[in-house]
C-alpha cells in the first residue's frame, strides 16, 4: 500500500512539473493621428512551464509614441496567455 501510495505521488510530481504548449496572443496597435488604426495580431509558442511562459508572454508588452517626420503616432502591444 506505502509503495502504490508513493508510485502515485511520483507520478503526479512529475506530470505537474512538466512542460506544456503555451500559446501567448499579442494584439498591436498602431494610432497615427488623422490618419488610421492598425490592428494586428500574432500568437508566439512556449515550451514551458505556466509560471515561465507567462513571465515570457508578458515581456512582449510594450507601449511607446513615435515622432517619425514630424508625425506622432503610438505603438501598443498587449499580449495574453490562452490555455
């Protein structure tokens, strides 16, 4: 009975610890005044652990205004982990 207890605990350390298929959804934004809104989106696969790829996915996030010729616009990048 000790022996299947400790098999079974085992093998659920092991099947948690494991590292998974994580897809991580980012949305981009581009707003240039009087001009238009650009949508776009793209999905990054991880390896990893949850906590890990989760840490990853939100690294994409960025957000940051752009003078380029005399023309302001913004740059937005918001990402998410789906399960």
């Amino acid at each position: 009975m000790k022996n299947t207890f400790l098999i079974a605990t085992i093998a659920i350390l092991a099947f948690a610890s494991c590292k998974k298929d994580y897809t991580c959804a980012c949305n981009a934004n581009y707003t240039v005044p009087s001009f238009a809104t650009v949508d776009s989106s793209f999905n990054i696969q991880y390896k990893e652990k949850k906590k890990t790829a989760e840490s990853k996915c939100q690294s994409n996030e960025t957000e940051s205004k752009v003078d380029f010729g005399g023309i302001s616009y913004t740059y937005k990048v918001t990402c998410s982990l789906k399960d």
